[in-house]
C-alpha cells in the first residue's frame, strides 16, 4: 500500500481472527459459553479474544488488534511501531486525526481510543495520511487514565443476549457488563497542543 511502508502494531493481520465464540447471559451481565480466565481483564471486562500472530496473512488496515491497542495505551507504547511513545517534560505526544468540535483553549479533557505515537512515527504519518495531513491535533499529555472501552453492547435477550450497539461504555457504567470489549478508551488531562517538529507540517489555521 502506497505510503505505508509498516504495517502499525496496533493493526490487526487477516490470521488474527476472533473464534466464535457464544456469548451467554453471566450474572449482572454476558460472559462466554467456554469462558476461559484470560478472557476478562483484570477489572473483570469481557474482552474479544483474538489471538496474537503479526504478521501472518494480510494486514488488515482499518482494523485495530484488541490486545496491542490496549498494551499500547496502558504501555505507552507508540500505535505505529510499538516501541516507547515520544514523552517530554510537557506529557506523552498524542495525534487526533479529528479535532474535536468542542476543543477550545479551555478544553480540560479528551477521551480517544487512539494510542500515543513515537516523533519519527507521528510526522510519518501526518506525511502518508492525507486525511491527517489536512487535518490533526498533535498533544502532550501529563495525565491519561483509562476510563472505559469502546466494543459490541448486548442487552438481555432470549434464548441469548442481543447485540444491540457498537459504543464507548464507561467502567462506571453498569453497561460495562454488557459489553464484549474491543479497545480501551483513555482519558487525557492536563495537556498541551503542541506542533510537530517539522513547521512545514503545521496544519492549516482558521
Ligand atoms: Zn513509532
């Protein structure tokens, strides 16, 4: 693919595919017919259980693998070569593709699913990406918690839970134990936008 020399971490490869698994009503909530103990973090979130293989099959570009999103985040590893994220004394560099509608220079919080990002890598993509390069907010962040997941809602059902949503569920939602996880959702506090190091890759103003 034309301008995407590496194939990210956090994408999902074509051998990396979710068994089927049958999901049952559990208590307050869903879990596996077979439920294994791997199967739930350790905040007890039902997770997609996908298996980790990079690099067998195609790159899925597009799709994001559960297990190196959420490793990425807690990790702070870069999204696109998985190596430690750039960090300075302002916080850990963060690229939203979409500015957020609602930012403003008094914007005390942003919530995305996308993990922090390496220099090297954050210019590499502002430069392949064209929606990036019309488009994006580069940050430092001092704080970042998670604070929920993004993944398929169920509702009770008969004979099975019903899958009802794709949404963000927040770990204070009672929600969240109806929810198959697929990526974690991270809040960010305390931040800064900041430019990347090349100027000639300042997004337009105005
Ligand atoms: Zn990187």
């Amino acid at each position: 693919m034309p301008g995407h020399p590496v194939v990210p971490y956090i994408t999902q490869w074509s051998a990396e595919q979710a068994p089927r698994l049958t999901v049952v009503a559990r208590g307050q909530g869903i879990g596996y017919a077979d439920e294994r103990p791997y199967d739930r973090d350790t905040d007890g979130v039902l997770w997609t259980g996908v298996p980790c293989l990079p690099g067998k099959g195609q790159p899925e570009f597009g799709k994001v693998h559960a297990l190196r999103q959420l490793r990425a985040i807690r990790e702070l590893l870069c999204q696109v070569c998985g190596r430690p994220a750039d960090r300075d004394a302002h916080g850990v560099l963060w690229l939203l593709g979409e500015a957020p509608d609602d930012l403003t220079p008094r914007t005390t919080e942003l919530t995305t699913t996308h993990p922090p990002l390496c220099m090297p890598c954050a210019l590499q993509s502002v430069r392949a990406c064209p929606h990036l390069r019309k488009r994006y907010v580069a940050l430092r962040a001092r704080t970042f918690e998670p604070v929920g997941v993004r993944g398929a809602l169920y509702r009770p059902g008969h004979p099975a839970p019903t899958l009802v949503d794709v949404a963000g569920v927040a770990f204070d939602d009672p929600r969240i134990h109806w929810t198959r996880a697929g990526q974690l959702v991270v809040r960010l506090r305390e931040f800064t936008l900041t430019r990347l190091e090349s100027a000639a890759l300042r997004p337009p103003t105005g």
